[in-house]
C-alpha cells in the first residue's frame, strides 16, 4: 500500500472529524502508520470542520497536506474551496444530498453519495457520515469493512450503544 493522503470536510455537526477519525483508528488496528489532524472553528455546530488523514505502510514525516488522494465535502463551501486539492486520477467524494453543484474537474475520480437521504431513509439523518464512510471504504479500500466495524463498535458504546446497528447498516448502504 502506497500512501493514502486524505481530506474531510463539512459543517460542525456532520460528523467529518469522525469519519476521519473512524478511517485513522482503524488504520491503526491494521497496523499500518497514522496522522489524524483536526481542525475546527469556534462555532463547532454550523462552523466549519475538516480533518487530514494520512494513512501509509511506512513513517510520516508530517501531517500537513497540500494536495490529497483523497478529498471528501459534506457541504457547498467545501467544494468550492478544497475541491482543487485533488490529486489528478484521485478521489473527490461528495455529498449529493446537500451539495447539488458538480465538481468542475475532468481529472479525477468523482462519487456522488446522497449521503443524507440514504441515512434518512434508514430512520436517522444524523447517519449520513457513515453512509459517506462506507462509499469511502467501498470505493478506496483504504481499510478494511471489518477493521471499520471494530472501531464503530467501540466509538458506540456504552449509551451510544443503542445506534450501533443503524450505524453498521448505513456503512454498508451505498450502492
């Protein structure tokens, strides 16, 4: 496995830091080498969030990214302002239920998830980043379904413990 850089980006309150951290975690139990960098403003909830992921089989010499394999937006501004830092050839991954402007870009691989109305119709909008994790899993093969499952049941335990099952079926919903 090459170096996997990646980008995650939304609202406050999408859960985009989750997705990465869900992708970084189970890096880790494939013991393969991790940065998860988030970065949010003071708002939190309707702010702007985003996160870098670099997931590779040897050391990272820094979590900075400037262009990446992989770039995921859950809302408009996103893809307006980080859309540019695909890689030619990669992966720009898009929330079609929000998000009803295309990418411009020829150069790159393009997947529309309508991540919120996939989740929706499982019963919970809030599941839409697991729909999206799950077209990112699918997609890249950057880890691994079971690896990903292990981490969900984890993150989900204790109180949360009751949206484990909505969460594993909106993973595996897309496509």
């Amino acid at each position: 496995m090459a170096t996997q850089k990646m980008f995650f980006s939304g609202f406050g309150g999408q859960g985009v830091l989750m997705i990465g951290r869900n992708i970084a975690y189970a890096a880790m139990l494939e013991g393969k080498e991790v940065t998860f960098l988030p970065s949010y403003g003071p708002e939190m909830r309707g702010g702007t969030a985003n996160c870098t992921v670099i997931v590779s089989d040897k050391m990272i010499s820094s979590p900075l990214i400037y262009e990446a394999d992989l770039v995921c937006v859950m809302n408009l501004p996103s893809l307006i302002k980080f859309e540019r830092m695909v890689k030619p050839d990669k992966f720009l991954f898009i929330n079609s239920s929000i998000i009803s402007q295309s990418a411009t870009r020829s150069d790159i691989q393009i997947a529309y998830v309508n991540a919120n109305e996939i989740a929706k119709n499982l019963g919970n909008e809030k599941a839409a980043n697991m729909v999206m994790l799950g077209a990112i899993v699918k997609k890249t093969g950057v880890v691994s379904f079971d690896s990903i499952e292990h981490v969900m049941e984890k993150t989900f335990a204790g109180k949360k413990q009751s949206v484990i099952e909505l969460n594993r079926n909106a993973l595996h919903a897309w496509e």
